[in-house]
C-alpha cells in the first residue's frame, strides 16, 4: 500500500524519508515540486498526483509536507487519513509536528513510522499501543538515558496489541483519579451583507482527560440526546447501546483522546451570538476607500463574548489601511493583504468599532468585490446547542474518581460578506 | 550526525559554517536543502564520508551498549534524510543479536533497508530470526518473522514460505496477523509461490479473531482477489466481525466485501418502476424513520414484487451501517461506497449525513470526500439535497475545493432550487479568485441548459457580465453565452449584436472565436453586421492566434454563400493571408475551403452542396458535469480520483442477471447448538439440524424473509443484554446466526452445497479446490457430492473422518479403491471394462416416501437396494416398501404422471393389480435414472381413489458403483479427468 513517505519543508527540502518496500528514489518527489509550483499557494496542491510509475499522495500538515508514494490502487482517503495520523503522533509525542521537532529526535521518528506500518499496511496506530512500545521524549527521561544509558525503546512487550481493547494499556495506575470532559461547540456560519443567516450549524466534540487506575467502564449520559444529529465516535465507544439507549458506555484510552465529535442539526435555529455592522466602499476614480466595522454582541443568556478577532483578506489593490480601533489593536500585511483586528471582550455598554481610510494602488480599477470578514471569538461557560451533560458512572472500579464537564462555544467557520 | 552535516556543507562549498559542532540552525538548512538534495547521491562514497563511518564502525564493534546505541542512531539519522550508509553493513549485522533491544530495533531497521543491496551479507543474519521464530513468547516470534520477511532477499524465499507456513498455525493471533502480513511481501518476491500462498490465505481467511480478519483480507486483496470463491464461506463471518475489526482492516474488508456482493447478489434496484416509489418514500419520510426499518420495509417491498434481498445481502448492509459513525474518513468512506454500490435506492440516503460530516475535516479529506460526492450527487441527487447549504462556498476555501463545491451546488440545482443557487452564484461571481469566477460562469451556464426556466435570467445575467472590468470574466462568460444561444438563436439577436460590438475590445483567443463562430453561424440573424466584422477582422488577421483565424476563415466561408455580393472580395482576401500563412493547419483550411466554396471548372459535386455543409443544424452542445459516469469506477477508490484505472485497480463487476447459488455461503457450525463456544466442537450436532430442515426447507423466498425476521429479533433482544465482553458476545451472535442460516436455508438437493464433513476442527479451512498431490485431500467435486449425502442421511453422519462417509465400502480390504459414478455413462470417458465389486451391506437405510398420516393410512417407504436394475444399467435400482395400514383395502397401485428434470428416466414398477389388504404390504422395485444429479425425482403414487405426489431425492452415494481399480489405473483415470472433476478418489 504505502510504499515511502517523504517529509519536506516549504522550501522543498525533503528533511526525512522512510521507506516499507523497495527504495523510491528521492527523484520523484520532482512531480510533486513541479505541481506544487503550479498551484502557487500551498493549499491548492492537489493531494493526489499521478507520475508515470507512482501515485503521489499528499498532506500539508503544521508546514510539513507530508508525501506518500503509492504504487497501486488504494482508497485515497485510507492514505490521506493515515499520514493525518502520522502527523497527530508527531504533535502528541513531541508536543508540536514541527521540523525542528522531527529532526531533533529523528530516531523516535524512524522507530514510530516502522511500528505504524509494515509493508505498506498500517499496523499499530493507536497511541497507546505505540506509548507503550516507545516512550515519548522528555526532559528527565533523557537525563536519566544519558546517565544510565538505558533507552527509549520499551523493554516490556505491548500488550494492548493483543487484547480486545487495544486502545488502553493494561495495569494503569494514578494516585488522583480524574475524569475530565469538555464540550465544546464551534458555530459554523455565513452572514449575508444584510446581516441574515445564510447558513449556520453547529459542530461539536467532546475532548476528554482521562486518568483513571485498572479498567474503569464509563457511562456518560446527556439531559437532552436528541440534539445530535450526527455522531462520530472513538472506537471505544459501544454503538448498539448508544443506539437504543443513547448513553455513551466505554472502557476509555488512558489520558486525552476525542470522544466523540457531533453535528447539531441545522434545521434547528442556531443562535448568532454577535452582530457585524460593516461598511466598506471603494470610491471610483481616486485612490482611498471607507472601511467601517462595529462587532456587537447579541443576547447570549448572560455570557460574555470574549477572545473576538477578525481577519479580513483585503483585494490586491488596497496598498495599506489607516484606521482607529476604539478597542484593541489591529495590524495590516501590506504584502499578505490580510487585516487582523484583535478585539478581546466584548462590553455591550461601548461596542468596539474599527474605522478608516483604505489606501489604493493609484490607476488601478477599483476591487469589484467587498471581503468578507472572518469572525473568532469564544464564550466560556456555555454549550450554544443546549448540550448537557447528566452524569457521568463508573463501573468495574472501587475507587470514586473526580469528574469535571466544561463547556465552551468558539466560531468555527464563521464568514459575514460584505 | 553535527559531523555528517558539516561534510556536505564544505561540498556545497560553504566553509565556514563547517566548524559549527551543534545540528544547524534552521535557516541555514533551509537555504541550502534543495542543493543538499541533489548532491547527496554524489557525495555518499566520498573519502569524507567514509572516514566518518570508520568512526562509526569502531563504535559498533565496541563492548558498550551505549556506544552501539550512539552509532546506531547516527546510521538511522542518515538513512532517514537518504543518506547512503550501506558500507558499514557487516559493522552493522553484526549486532543483530544484541542484547539491548533498542539496538536491536535499529539494528532491524538498518538490516530491512539495506539487505537488498546487500543481499550475501544479509544471509549471515538470517539463523538470528529463525531462532527468533521457535522463541516461547508471541510477541517475539512476530517480530522475527515481520522481519524476515521483509528482508527482500530472493535465496530466502522457501524459509519465508515455511516461516509464514507454521505461523499461520501459530496459537497467537499476532503471530497469525503477522503471517497474514508476511505473505504480500513474499509474493511480491517471488510470485511463483502464489499457489502455496493462496493455501495459507484459505486457512487464514477460516481464523476467526478480528486481529487477523483485516491482515488476511489486505493479503488476499494483493495475491489473489480473483480468487472470490475462497470467500464464501467466510462471508458471514467477516460481516459479523466487521465492527470489531481495526479501522484500517475495515477499509480493506469492506471494499472487498463490495466486490464480493456485486458478484454474488442480484440488483436491489432492478425492478424501475417501484424504484421511483421508494424514492419517493425516501423523499417525504423522514431519514429517521427510513433507517430505523429498512428490513420491515425491505420486507414489504419483498411481498409486492418478485425481488427478494439475499439475507446476505442485507446481513451486510445492516452491519456496516454502524461503521457510517466512525471517526476514521477513510471507513465511513467505504461504507458510503459500499452502500452507493449495494443498497437499495430507497436505503442509499443515509450516507449523505455522513458524508457531510467529513466535509469539516482537513482539507485534502474534504477534496476526495467532495470528489465523491461529485459523482454520487449525479445519480441521487435527492440524497444531498438536504445538505445543500452545507457546499456553500467560503471566501477562505482553496480554489480546488471551491471548484469541486460548485460542481456539486450545479450537480444539485433544480427548479425548486435554483433561485437560491443562483443568488449564492452572484456572490461568487465577484470574488477576487478569478479562476473561481470564471468556473463559477460555466456553473452557471450548465443551470440554464439544464432548466429551462432560469434560461433567461441567467442568460442576462451572463449578458450583463460581458460588460465586467476583467477580461477573463467576460472571455469565459462569451464562451458560455454561445454555447446557450445555440440553443434558441433566432429570438437572441440584440445579444448577437452586443457580442459582435465585443471583438474590438475582448483579447482572450477563446472568446474572439466563440464571437466569430456565433456570428457566422447565425449571420442571417444580423445580416448587417456580419460582413462588418469580417471586414475588421480580415484587417487584423495576420495578428491573431491561430485559433481565431480558423474562425474568421469559417465566418468569411458561410458569408459567401450566404451574402457573397457584400463579402466575395473580403472572402478571396482572407483566403489568400490564409494561404500564406505560417501554420499549416490555417493554410490547408484555406486551400480546403476555397474549393468548396469557390465554384471553378475543376470542383466536383461537392460545390453544390458547401451551403449545407457549412450552415447545417448544429445540435446544441450539452454542457454536463465531467463527474458524469465516474461512478463505473469504484467509489472512493484511486482510480475513481484520478478517472483513470490505476495500477491493481480491480473492476467493479456489473450484478449478475440471476443470482448464484446463495447456499455456498453457509457454514458448518459443529457443537455449537446455541452459540454455546464455537471452538473445538466435534459433535456433528449440525447434520440434525439439516436433518431436520430437510424436510421442510424447499428454501422459498417467503421462508427466507422468516428467518430473517428471527434473526432481527434475536438479535435485538441479545442488545438488551450485557454489553461487558463485546468481541466474545459478537462472536457468539455471528456463530448463531451462521447455524441458523445453514439450517433454516439449506436447498436441498443442490450441488455444490458446503455442509463440509470433513472438517473437524471448524477451524481447519475445507479442503482447496486444486488437487494437491497429498494424498490426505479430497477433490472438491467429491467434497460436495458427499455432503449431500450427510445432508439427507443423518445416519452417515461423520463421527469421523472420511471413509466412513461411504459406510460399508470403506471396510472393504482392497489396496486402493474407486468410486465410480454408476448412474449414468455421461462422466465415464470410454467404456472400458471394469470390474465391478459387489456391493458391500452396512446398514441401508430407509427412507419415507409417504407417511402414514399424510397417505392416510397408506405408508411408503423406499431404499437403494445398492443392486444393479435389471434392464438398464444406467439407473438406480430402489425398493420400495407398501404397507397399507388402513381398514380397507388398497387397489391398482402404480405411478404415474412423472415430473423429471430433462435427461432423467424413470422405470415404474408394475401397476400391483392384486388388492392389498388392510395390514398386508407390497414390495416392488423400481429404477430410476438420475442422470448424475441429486436433483429429486417426482411422481404420483395413485390408488384406485387416490393420488399421492411423491418424491425420491437419490444421496449421491447411492448414484456411485463401487469399481475396483490399481493404483496406476486410477491415476491414469485421474490424468484424463482433468482437475478432479471425476468422481473417484484414492483413499489412503
């Protein structure tokens, strides 16, 4: 299936290569450069292209270029979903999927990507498994290595490899046994230039932090379950109990791990929880343009909208902006063209207002179209869907663990046109 | 590894950075990559180079651990950044036996990497791993045969085979999946082997873990997925273990579970006209509903129409729906595939949720998940409509996702849409990326063809565009606008006009062609303008591209036939650029057209007719998707992505027009009654079962559904219970229902029926269908006759193994034996004589041809009395048995109206004239030619009131004569059969 794996940088270096079968020489990550230079931007190269002898299958991860060499018919998405995995090992092993990272502990690398794959066909991609089989670097434990010389290569045999539950690791023990889940909601929405929802949704997962000793078995159950319309879940979770009871009922992964992620159907209303009033215009024949955008919140029961940023992509032919925030900062990439507006909390009692004058390249027809803005902000505290959680039992364990639920709602998607 | 770098530095000719003792500094390394790259190749066997691997080879050869440890992690460090360090192979070999085992790893990884290149040397390590093989704990011996087997090293090959042989046996699934993992990587050394691994594959593909189910499979995918007949048996099996499988195994098995299904089960959807009412069902019920009772549903669509859903079918369809939920998009994927290609239309709808889904994952998941979706979202389009919004485009989405976004929006428009697409398409149609607007035109366009209501407005709309600033936006929007006014020409001539006022501004070849041709083509439509614009355009013709001046000279050709009093001169000056020109396309168009048009002494017939040559009807070009039957290609896959057929793709095949027999698929379950542990059983507790069903089961549609309800509801009820030990529960419940599917199902009678005496471990895979030269393996051919002989017999039933299948012949003392067919010459090649063996006596067994119930009073039991029938030696001799058991007496007792299969002969006893009285009974002897099938023979039984129907089903024992025959006779008989399709076997 998979045949090699290149890693490289932005700058077309290609820092590490692996390969399952047979050496792929280097040369053939020339198709993917020529293609990458075709599609200008990163994000539009194609994550599959095809040379006369291989299939290339790529992903852009954290500035990484992830580039898997196939040599016959397999499910693109099989592929893509695997280095998707590779690169999330990377991020939880070393903290980040960086290529200072990777090349720092470049032997790790190399253990791990033999022990994902044999032959081409994934192997053990579960991260406790692959915890146990290599230890993941830290501080004391290479101090410790270089004094003892001993390695990070685990002597003991994985053992979750072979049992039903290959996502825990047996004879887990914690002196503070905790259970922690957040709920957090993303809002997906466009905004039409009359301020109407075109279009929102909300996306959801619970994120989990479990240390609990030996083999707990978990039941977590909602006030209301119907709200979801769409589950995704780890595979620890029972299917045919969620099914005809709707509780989530599983032996969880030891420490974080994604429990479920979760559509909230769109048909039903999704609370907006701010408001954009915008005015951007170019004047034609002279060389300036108004910009004018006032964030204000809307009634979100109590809680305050926090952490709000926005970015606009201004046209090509805005050469730089002079502006006044009433409230935060914002910069302007005269090269990149991009407008961030770091806002931070809003208070309803003076609503933050960012307003200009927009500088044209001289000559230039002025930009047909108006950007759109792109709106982040956060609100603490609150599941926008309505979600909550009942309880939370523990079965199979003596001990009573401490449980914590949190609830958070970001902007996903958030687009308001202009 | 600080050192390694500085040595390419100096090579690329940077001195200065050659001192630095740290790894370097990122940008430094950035600068210099792209050269590091291509030099690396020439640089590896540099004196510099070697020097360092000294170094490293002193430290390998040490007695420190650590030190080995250090030097191992630098030789890693450079192979990972493509370094070649192949010289300090035999430094490195040399501690494959080492103790510390991260050493040992890296020792593996070098050792897998270079014992190609290196391959004499690579042999010394070999007796480590086979030592490795024989170690007590598991997870040794895995890792000692993945390793082995990965070493590509050709003379290796037969210890790989037998290494991966007695690992398939091996007690711990790991060692098994590890087998299962081995046996590509042998093949793709040496495909020779295939044969011998096709066998490990079959007894793999019998294990019944879920570690090995997805290894197995992915191997079987790689050596021989042609092979399909080798899943039967273990269809049932794989479907019910599915959901426990690793995500990565499910792809493979579900794929290939697909391709299974489209050979073995007919089309859901082959019955059109109640197709468009599920639809609609679909339509107005909501999803919830639909999903909750697709089996009630399938059941009720079952009693109105003829079509009835193999329960395999729908055994798989139902297990791999929970599967849609994963978190992996690559199993939800091939559940969406799986469910496009199999289920019923009425059912596809419920992977649309799903799919939706993965649109918020990461951007090339949502490229292959919406190319899919593309190709889906043609034929049902009613599945996406409801996530309509959900394709909605945003400014921050690259360009190719965007594009693939408004495919689908275009794919899904219709005329309760289409207002609301379009109003999202004028959004778009100003955005800053122009290769979008410029796709978003075309969209736009493909709405107006496909409903004709929006034709206007978006027509206007187009038109309103030829007025926009960027001239790509206008040259694609001139380009649409021709395609669409060829639809309806004569009432568009203002926009006609409009465009013609264009050519003096638009540059784009493209849209100065499509202009030139729209004017030709409908010059009679503006009659005044038409020679104007050939008059600039023959001013300017030497500047154009090629493409337009092929277009000036098709304009100036149809306005000389059309207008030739304004435009004769301005034509023969065209023409004569045209002639001189530097392209030799645009000159022979020239010197082609000339003739044509220009009548002259010389030219032929063909001057008559140039006027409708040139302005014949043109149909209207049909602007459709070009994700337009894509789908032949199996979705999800490569070669869908690229349409294209990649390397190893394997086709989709269409539905078969009847259905294969479904009874291969069912399994012996031994000494499992009730899901009571299936390991290790030798009872034959399964032929009872059989047994029992045998009488009953005429294996009717109507019966099947039954079943299949049982099923659902057992299984339903089994939800309630604990849910502790999943997997072991999961299994309890696949072996039930693999019981109840071989004893509810079972036709009897049918050939090639998979009731497998032979087996006593369920466990052990029934025999391969090839003859292999060890003597202990029985020909399929004889396999299955046999099984119907177990099947209808309970008293042959194997408490063995087999020469007790042919009771009483197998105690015969002979040296070797045949069995000869004895019911009809048309298997025996050439009659030559042979002696036949007097039929040896064990028990014959009787069997009821009539009850006394059901004969009222009158019981009929029959037997094969095993004797030739005198007359004909081509039948089967059976004694039957009368008894009246009645108060009256009996009269004319004889058969009449038989009902056989062509070929089949029946010789009916003599009608009994004498009375049979009550108590007394008959004994006649009839004979019946089977002609070699096991297929029943019907008739009637009457008496002077009534008509008894009556069948005799002949065991295909009782269709062979015991033949005697050496050794070598056999053989030779054996060669002329070809591969065992004969029906005689050695025994021991």
């Amino acid at each position: 299936m998979i045949h090699s794996l290149f890693l490289i940088n932005c700058s077309g270096d290609i820092f590490l290569e692996k390969h399952w079968k047979s050496v792929v020489s280097q040369s053939v990550c020339d198709y993917f450069f020529e293609a990458q230079e075709k599609a200008i931007d990163v994000e539009n190269v194609p994550p599959v292209i095809s040379t006369p002898h291989h299939y290339l299958i790529s992903i852009y991860r954290d500035k990484i270029f992830f580039v898997s060499v196939i040599q016959s018919e397999v499910p693109p998405l099989f592929v893509i979903e695997f280095l998707h995995r590779v690169a999330d090992t990377f991020q939880d092993y070393f903290g980040e999927c960086s290529e200072t990272a990777i090349k720092d502990n470049v032997v790790i690398v190399y253990e791990l990507l033999e022990e994902m794959l044999d032959n081409g066909f994934p192997l053990a991609t579960e991260s406790n498994i692959l915890k146990e089989l290599i230890k993941p670097p830290t501080i004391l434990r290479s101090v410790v290595n270089s004094i003892t010389g001993s390695s990070n290569v685990g002597d003991t045999l994985p053992t979750g490899q072979l049992s039903n539950i290959p996502w825990r690791r047996a004879g887990v023990k914690y002196t503070n046994n905790e259970a922690y889940f957040d709920v957090v909601e993303e809002i997906d929405a466009i905004i039409d230039k009359s301020g109407s929802t075109v279009f929102a949704e909300i996306q959801g997962v619970i994120d989990s932090c479990i240390k609990l000793s030996g083999m707990p078995d978990l039941s977590l159950s909602f006030m209301n379950p119907r709200l979801l319309d769409d589950v995704s879940f780890h595979p620890c979770i029972r299917f045919k109990r969620w099914e005809s009871e709707r509780v989530l009922s599983f032996i969880p992964p030891d420490g974080n791990f994604r429990l479920i992620s979760y559509r909230v159907s769109s048909q039903n209303l999704v609370a907006i929880p701010v408001y954009v009033k915008h005015m951007i215009s170019f004047k034609e024949n002279s060389s300036s343009g108004r910009f004018d955008v006032t964030i204000g919140p809307k009634q979100n029961m109590g809680k305050t909208v926090e952490s709000v940023v926005m970015t606009v992509h201004m046209p090509k032919a805005v050469l730089n902006m002079n502006l006044t925030a009433t409230q935060g900062s914002y910069t302007f990439d005269p090269v990149t063209k991009v407008l961030t507006w770091d806002v931070g909390k809003i208070t309803p009692q003076k609503l933050p207002n960012l307003k200009g004058l927009v500088n044209l390249q001289s000559g230039a027809p002025k930009p047909e179209e108006n950007p759109s803005l792109n709106i982040q902000f956060k609100i603490q505290q609150l599941a926008i869907s309505g979600l909550k959680v009942n309880r939370l039992d523990m079965y199979g364990e003596k001990y009573k663990p401490f449980k914590g639920v949190k609830y958070i709602t970001k902007a996903g998607k958030f687009q308001v046109r202009t | 590894m600080a050192q390694d770098k500085c040595h390419l530095i100096t090579q690329v000719g940077q001195p200065q950075v050659s001192h630095c003792a740290t790894p370097l500094p990122v940008q430094e390394s950035l600068a210099l990559g792209k050269h590091l790259g291509k030099a690396l190749p020439a640089v590896s066997p540099s004196p510099a180079a070697g020097r360092v691997h000294d170094d490293l080879k002193e430290m390998l050869d040490s007695n420190k651990d650590s030190l080995k440890l250090e030097a191992m992690k630098r030789i890693v460090a450079m192979i990972a950044r493509g370094k070649n360090a192949s010289d300090l192979f035999p430094a490195v070999v040399k501690n494959v036996a080492c103790k510390n085992i991260e050493v040992k790893k890296l020792v593996y990884v070098y050792l897998v990497r270079y014992a190609e290149e290196q391959q004499d040397l690579a042999l010394l390590s070999i007796s480590t791993f086979q030592r490795g093989l024989k170690d007590p704990n598991q997870l040794i011996r895995a890792s000692a045969l993945r390793v082995l087997s990965s070493i590509r090293v050709p003379i290796i090959v037969p210890i790989m085979m037998l290494a991966i042989k007695e690992a398939a046996s091996d007690m711990s699934p790991y060692v098994r999946k590890t087998a299962a993992h081995a046996i590509p990587k042998l093949y793709s050394l040496d495909s020779d082997q295939k044969d011998q691994l096709i066998e490990v594959i079959e007894k793999l593909l019998a294990d019944k873990t879920t570690l090995v189910a997805g290894s197995v499979v992915m191997a079987f995918e790689e050596v021989c997925p042609e092979r399909i007949d080798l899943i039967h048996k273990n269809y049932r099996k794989l479907c019910n273990l599915l959901i426990d499988v690793e995500e990565w195994g499910q792809v493979v098995i579900i794929n290939m579970l697909t391709r299974y299904a489209r050979t073995q089960f007919l089309s859901p959807n082959q019955n059109e006209s109640l197709l468009e009412e599920s639809a609609e069902k679909a339509f107005y019920g909501s999803e919830e509903e639909d999903t909750k009772e697709p089996k009630a549903e399938a059941a009720s669509l079952a009693k109105r129409k003829p079509y009835v859903m193999d329960p395999d079918h729908r055994l798989l369809l139902r297990n791999t729906k929970p599967l849609l939920q994963s978190r992996n998009a690559a199993v939800v994927m091939a559940v969406a595939q799986l469910y496009f290609h199999l289920a019923p239309k009425a059912e596809v709808g419920v992977i649309a949720k799903a799919l939706v889904r993965l649109l918020r994952s990461h951007r090339s998941v949502q490229y292959v998940v919406l190319q899919n979706v593309a190709t889906m979202s043609i034929k049902r389009r009613g599945m996406f409509e409801p996530y309509l919004k959900s394709f909605y485009i945003r400014s921050t989405d690259p360009t190719q996702i965007k594009i693939l976004k408004l495919e689908v929006l275009t794919n899904l428009a219709n005329e309760t849409n289409i207002s609301t697409i379009l109003r999202e398409f004028q959004t778009y149609i100003r955005s800053m990326d122009k290769d979008f607007v410029a796709a978003t035109i075309q969209a736009i366009g493909r709405c107006a063809t496909n409903i004709g209501k929006v034709r206007d407005t978006c027509l206007n709309g187009l038109v309103q565009l030829l007025s926009n600033r960027d001239e790509l936006v206008v040259a694609e929007s001139v380009v649409v606008i021709k395609k669409l006014l060829q639809m309806q020409p004569a009432q568009h001539s203002e926009i006609i006009k409009h465009m013609a006022k264009l050519t003096d501004n638009i540059q784009v070849p493209m849209a100065r062609a499509s202009i030139l041709w729209l004017i030709g083509e409908y010059c009679e439509h503006v009659p005044k303008i038409a020679p104007d614009v050939l008059r600039k355009m023959a001013k300017s013709f030497t500047n154009e591209e090629d493409i337009v001046k092929l277009q000036v000279i098709n304009l100036a050709a149809k306005l000389y036939l059309t207008n030739s009093k304004q435009s004769k001169l301005l034509t023969q000056y065209v023409l004569n650029l045209a002639k001189y020109d530097q392209n030799y396309d645009i000159r022979d168009r020239a010197r082609f057209i000339r003739q044509l048009i220009v009548p002259t002494e010389k030219s032929g017939a063909l001057n008559k007719y140039a006027k409708k040559l040139f302005l014949a009807q043109k149909p209207a070009p049909i602007l459709e998707s070009s994700f337009k039957d894509r789908d032949h290609f199996q979705l999800g896959s490569l070669s869908h992505l690229l349409n294209a057929k990649a390397v190893g793709y394997q086709e989709l095949p269409d539905w078969p027009d009847e259905a294969p027999d479904p009874s291969v698929r069912n399994v012996e379950v031994r000494g499992a009654p009730q899901g009571a542990g299936c390991m290790g059983g030798q009872g034959g507790s399964v032929s009872e079962e059989s047994g029992s069903s045998s009488s009953s089961s005429s294996s009717s549609g109507s019966e099947e559904e039954e079943e299949e309800e049982e099923e659902g509801s057992g299984e339903q009820s089994e939800d309630k219970e604990e849910e502790e030990k999943r997997p072991k529960r999961k299994d309890k419940e696949g072996s039930r229902k693999a019981a109840m599917g071989s004893a509810g199902r079972y036709p009897l009678g049918k050939r090639g029926s998979s009731v497998n005496p032979f087996s006593l471990n369920p466990a052990v895979t029934p025999p391969p269908p090839q003859p292999i030269p060890s003597s202990s393996i029985i020909s399929t051919s004889l396999v299955t006759d046999l099984e119907g002989l177990t099947l209808t017999d309970t008293s042959l039933t194997p408490a063995v193994s087999v020469p007790h299948a042919l009771p009483g012949m197998s105690r015969d003392p002979c040296p070797s034996w045949g069995l000869q067919v004895g019911g009809s010459a048309s298997h025996t090649p050439a009659p030559r004589p042979r002696q036949l063996l007097s039929p040896a006596f064990g028990a014959v067994r009787t069997y009821e041809l009539l009850h006394r119930m059901a004969g009222e009073g009158l019981s009929v039991e029959y037997c094969f009395s095993r004797r030739p029938f005198p007359g004909d030696p081509h039948m089967v001799a059976v004694h039957i048995q009368i008894s009246n058991n009645t108060d009256a007496e009996v009269k004319s007792l004889r058969v009449s109206e038989p009902k056989l299969l062509s070929g089949m002969r029946i010789q009916e006893f003599p009608e009994i004239g004498t009375r049979l009285a009550p108590g007394d009974t008959a004994n006649v002897v009839m004979g019946i030619d089977f002609c070699d099938s096991t297929q029943a023979a019907n008739f009637q039984l009457c008496t002077h009131t009534r008509h008894f129907y009556v069948s005799i089903q002949p065991p295909v024992g009782e269709l062979m004569a015991p033949v005697f025959m050496s050794e070598n006779e056999f053989k030779k008989e054996q060669g002329e059969w070809g591969t065992g399709t004969g029906g005689s076997q050695p025994r021991r």
